[in-house]
C-alpha cells in the first residue's frame, strides 16, 4: 500500500494546480489521483475556456473571488507565454437589450472598478458605439471589457502537469476513488478495483463529484447535488467571423452570470 503526506482527489484545472503550489511549497509526498487517463478531461477542458475580468462579481459579497482573478490574470498570461498556450485578448461585449438591463450595466462598472480593474480596460458604450465596433450587433448598450481573453484550460492544466510532476507529485490515472475510511492519523483511500492508498490528508477537488467525495468523509450530509448540462454549437465557418469579440448578454439570474446564451470567440477561431 503506497503511503502519501497529501492525496488530491481530482486532476481537473483545481487539483493540478493545487498539487503545484503545494509541491513548490514544501518537501512533501503528494499525489493526484484521478480517474480519467489524464488531467483535465471534464469542465476543464470543456468549458467556454475565457479569462474573465471580475466586472460581474459584486465586492461586498465575491471580494476574495474577484481579487483572485484579477492577481490569476497576470500569471496565466505568464504561463501562456512561456509555454504554447493560445491567449487571444479577444475583449468580451455584456450587452443590455433594454433599460431594466443597462442598469445592471450600470452597477457592474461600479463593482468592476471597485474590484480593482484599470479604468481604461472598462467602458461602458451606447448602441451606437458598439455598432461601431461590431456592426453586426444590435442593443440597448454594453459594457466592453478589453482585457477578457480567450485560451484553452485543458492545454494550461497539462503545462502545470508538468510542472508539478517535475516537483515530485505522482499523479496516478484510472483510478475512481469510490470511499475514504478515516483512522486516527490518516485516511485510507479505495478504488473501484480494490487497490488502495494512505495518506494523512485529503483534499478534495472532484468537481463535480465533489459531494460525493465529502459525504464519503462523513461530511456535507445535508446537501445534494443537481447536475445539469449545457450546449455548445459551433457555427459553420462562414459564419464564425460575424463577430470579432465575445459577447453575453446580461443574465437574468445575476448569481449565475454565464448561463444566458453567449457568442464565444474561441483562441482556435471558431466562434
Ligand atoms: C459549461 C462551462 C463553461 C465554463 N466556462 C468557463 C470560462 O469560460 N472561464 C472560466 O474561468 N471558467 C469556466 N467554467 C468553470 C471552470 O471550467 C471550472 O471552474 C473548472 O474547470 C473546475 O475545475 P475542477 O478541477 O474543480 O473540476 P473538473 O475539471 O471537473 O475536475 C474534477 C476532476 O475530478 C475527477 N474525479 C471526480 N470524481 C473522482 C473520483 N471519485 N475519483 C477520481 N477522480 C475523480 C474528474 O474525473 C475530473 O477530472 C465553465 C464551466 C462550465 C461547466
């Protein structure tokens, strides 16, 4: 049976980096364990994949949050230069299609500029305006927020890969974690096949399994999950340049800003 300091359950863009800071931290045994055949295979790697700039995230309540990703700005952008990850500055448009929906606007610059993004990187501009910039868009208004980039999570998460597993973190593959019993001193992971690991702490970055890796600790109970599944449609090509920038609309539930419809311009050039 191996015996680890740290076992991270998941090898998705959290996990990853996570195994790095702790292993360019400290002298530890760490491992990532992971149930696909390599990092990265699920929201990592499927997601919209744009470097958001925090403009929708209210301070009072999303501080941490919004402070995280404007300090992770600079460091991706770091990372994408030093290795061959795409970082298109694509910018975002957020579009009002009515007054009730400019008025968010309105209070998203405010929190934009509280959250600490540079004045010029953040305009708010009438119809006219953004016709100008994307004839092909017609609304009320628009926050344009010039900083958002388009990347690919997936190829990032493989770079820290290798940067953590040069640290010394063993990330070990096919391997379902399907329950955790607790000793005293340490916890001892098993998997679906039966084959198990030690390890004096657990961290947990399942996703979204991540309940299920909580109340397998015993901890959580009162929660449950809903899982739900979004589209992505990709527009035939002579279409994917109707567009320059990535745009979403405002969305009606201001808790959940990315679920409305989007255009997404992809680093690929796909739209
Ligand atoms: C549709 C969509 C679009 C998004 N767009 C953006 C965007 O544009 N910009 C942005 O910043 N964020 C975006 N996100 C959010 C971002 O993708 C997630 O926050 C991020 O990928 C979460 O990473 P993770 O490592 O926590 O989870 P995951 O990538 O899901 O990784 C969890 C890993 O745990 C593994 N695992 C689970 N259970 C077990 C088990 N029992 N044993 C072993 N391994 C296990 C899984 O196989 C998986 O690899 C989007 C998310 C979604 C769903």
């Amino acid at each position: 049976m191996s015996k680890y300091d740290v076992a991270i359950i998941g090898g998705g863009i959290l996990g990853t980096s996570i195994s790095y800071w702790i292993s360019s931290l400290y002298d530890v045994n760490l491992c990532v364990i992971e149930k696909e055949s390599n990092v990265a295979m699920h929201a990592s790697s499927r997601n919209t994949a744009v470097v958001h700039s925090p403009f929708y995230l209210n301070p009072k309540t999303k501080k941490v949050l919004a402070k995280s990703a404007l300090i992770s700005y600079e460091m991706w952008e770091k990372l994408a230069k030093k290795t061959n990850v795409p970082w298109n500055k694509t910018g975002v448009l957020e579009i009002a299609i009515n007054e009730g929906q400019h008025d968010t606007l309105e209070e998203y610059m405010d929190w934009g500029i509280k959250n600490g993004i540079p004045s010029q990187d953040l305009e708010l501009l009438d119809a006219k305006q953004v016709a100008q910039i994307e004839p092909n868009v017609k609304c009320h208004s628009a926050i344009y927020s010039k900083r958002e980039v388009s990347t690919d999570y997936g190829a990032f998460t493989n770079e820290i890969k290798k940067e953590s597993n040069a640290l010394g973190t063993n990330f070990i593959f096919q391997k379902n974690v399907k329950q955790i019993k607790k000793n005293q001193n340490n916890s001892i992971i098993i998997f679906d096949d039966d084959s198990n690991i030690t390890a004096d702490f657990v961290i947990n970055c399942a996703g979204g399994n991540s309940l299920d890796i909580a109340q397998m600790l015993g901890l959580a109970t009162e929660y449950s999950d809903l899982h739900f599944r979004g589209e992505y449609w990709v527009a035939d090509p002579q279409y994917s340049d109707l567009v320059k920038t990535t745009i979403y609309t405002v969305a009606e539930f201001k808790g959940y800003p990315f679920l409305d419809p989007h255009w997404i311009k992809k680093a690929n050039g796909q739209a």
